[in-house]
C-alpha cells in the first residue's frame, strides 16, 4: 500500500536543548510549540517485496547520511508493526532543509504518519508522536494540531506531544525573517548533546518548569504582551546556553542582530511583536495577523534578509492523496 503524509514544522515558544536519552531522544524538559502552515514537508512511503534496500529520495537527491537516518527510523516502523518489507520513499520541503526552519521536524512527523499508514497498521495520535521523536526531538510535536505540548517525561511512553489548543484558538501569526538558507555547520544533535557543558543550564533547568506552566496560562489566557515577552526572554536564554557550551554555538549573522533590534524598535512605535530564534539565524516575529504587512514591509527592507515567511498556526500531521510516486 501506498501512503502520502503532509507534516508542517513548528516554532518552540519554549525550547527544547539538551537531552537526557540520547537513543530514545528523551529531552531534559518539556517544551511548548505551534505549528506553522506555510513550512511543511510532504512524504509518500510504500513497501515494496522486490527493493534490495530503502530507496530514498529527500528534496530530489539520495543523499547516504539523510538515507541512513530515514532507514533507522523505517527499521522502527518495522520493529512496530512487525513488517519486514523495504520501502521506497520521495520526500519533498516547500522550504530550505537544515536552515533553522526545523525541517527535520515536518520530515520525520511526515515520515512517521506515512510509513505507519503505508503498512496498513493503526497507531493513535500518541504513539505518532513517540515514534515521531525517535526520528528526531521536536518532530513529536508536529504530529499534534496547533499550540502544542512536548510532555519531557522519563520514559519512552511518558514523551510524546499533544494538542493544547487547536490551530483557530489565537489568531498570532510568525513571520520569519530568512537571513540564511544555507545548511548548517553543526546540526542541532551535536548542539543538543554539547547543552550541558553550559554554566547556565542547570540555572535553565530550575526555573524550566515554571516557565512552562507560565507559557500555558499565558496562551490560554491570550495575555500577548507577557506571552511575547516570555517567548522573547526564552530565545535568549536559548542562545545564551548555545554561546557557552563548548564547542560554542553562533548562529546568528550579524543581520540578526539587526532583526532583533528591529522588533524592539517596532514595538516602541507601537506594534505588538516579539522574537525568538531556533537553531539558525533566522528570526522569527510573533505578531497578530492584523500587524503582519506592516512588520514584513519593515523587515523586508534590511539588507540581508532574503524573504519573509507568514505562518499562522496550523493543524498537525494528516494524509493526503496526491502522491508523489
Ligand atoms: O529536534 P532538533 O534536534 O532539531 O532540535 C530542535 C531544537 C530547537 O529548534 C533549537 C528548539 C526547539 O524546541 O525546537
């Protein structure tokens, strides 16, 4: 059988860093997130008995590192459904992969939903989202709908992802400045395992719990200004630990600076819009809808910033019929 799956990546207001499992991908916290409709990946998957191997093509080129990381994640799907079949799968971004813009999230989330299908077996919403973060961290979230939580739990059955709230409960949209869309010099895993060399993370982990309970009541309670500035604090936070680990993490261009020192002025001027930055230099501003034109017109104006992405929140990963084979 074959099976198509569209999986949108997501946006972390509170982040994930650092790792207490490195095989089961168990983050040291929890973390918050929404889904982002115009960044998604589409990924068709089918088992077929004459394959000698996983053929796999990702973004048009079979590429052996990309290769062996889907093929482990398609030896999970067969260890799952007790299928012993070798698969073929094309998978396709509409944006630039390993730029900050977690492609490997909609990748696996997409991965996860249309291998599961493909072999005919039933998981639910929960053991996606398990599967999901196997294949990689914050790809569990982008199996849920909208605003989401990343449960950290201790276990394998205790880390998953669900929907806090659906993709029409606020109307906050991220427009994200794209500074570089070249691939990145050390992946987020090398990254993820380095987090604990930082003075500041055990500093993180006192208040991480707090700050997540601060972040759920903010987002149901659509208070913007203390969300905004929660998220804001966060990213830096985020950065700051990425800049003290050894080896230390830059990822931000000189022209992301600019970006954020943009934001800051914009809001002196009146428009609501805060920032935060994933794993890259780009920046991402959170802004209601009715603010998006005047935020882009601004932003679009800076020299180095290539495009602006709108994204409002959207729905987690769902099949599709338009295959790609
Ligand atoms: O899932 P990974 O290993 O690509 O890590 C993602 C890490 C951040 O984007 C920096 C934060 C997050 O929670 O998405």
């Amino acid at each position: 059988m074959k099976a198509t799956a569209r999986a949108h990546s997501n946006i972390a207001f509170v982040k994930y860093w650092g790792r207490k499992d490195e095989s089961l991908r168990l983050p040291t916290n929890g973390s918050i997130s929404m889904n982002l409709s115009n960044l998604y990946t589409t990924t068709t998957v089918e088992f077929i008995s004459s394959l000698k191997q996983d053929d796999i093509v990702v973004n048009g080129v079979r590429d052996k590192a990309i290769n062996r990381r889907i093929s482990k994640h398609l030896d999970r799907v067969r260890s799952i459904t007790k299928k012993k079949l070798l698969a073929k799968v094309v998978s396709q971004n509409n944006f630039a992969a390993d730029a900050g813009m977690a492609s490997s999230a909609s990748g696996f989330a997409a991965l996860t939903v249309a291998s599961i299908a493909a072999t005919g077996v039933h998981l639910s919403e929960k053991e996606l989202s398990i599967l999901a973060r196997q294949g990689s961290g914050s790809a569990c979230r982008s199996i849920p709908d909208g605003f989401v939580e990343w449960l950290g739990g201790d276990t394998s059955e205790e880390s998953y992802a669900y929907s806090l709230f659906k993709p029409n409960h606020w109307d906050i949209c991220d427009v994200i400045a794209v500074i570089s869309s070249k691939k990145k010099d050390i992946p987020t895993s090398i990254g993820q395992q380095n987090a604990q060399t930082s003075v500041f993370f055990n500093t993180r982990l006192k208040h991480i719990n707090e700050k997540i309970k601060r972040c759920k009541e903010l987002l149901k309670e659509k208070n913007f200004d203390e969300f905004g500035k929660l998220v804001e604090l966060e990213a830096l936070e985020l950065h700051s630990i990425m800049f003290t680990s050894w080896p230390s993490l830059i990822y931000w261009e000189p022209v992301s600076l600019t970006v954020m020192k943009t934001v800051a002025k914009l809001r002196e001027e009146g428009i609501p819009a805060y920032f935060t930055i994933d794993a890259g230099p780009n920046i991402h501003i959170v802004c209601f809808k009715k603010y998006v034109e005047g935020v882009k017109k601004r932003i679009d104006t800076i020299p180095g910033v290539s495009e602006t992405i709108m994204n409002t929140a959207s729905t987690g990963s769902h099949l599709i019929e338009d295959h790609l084979f």
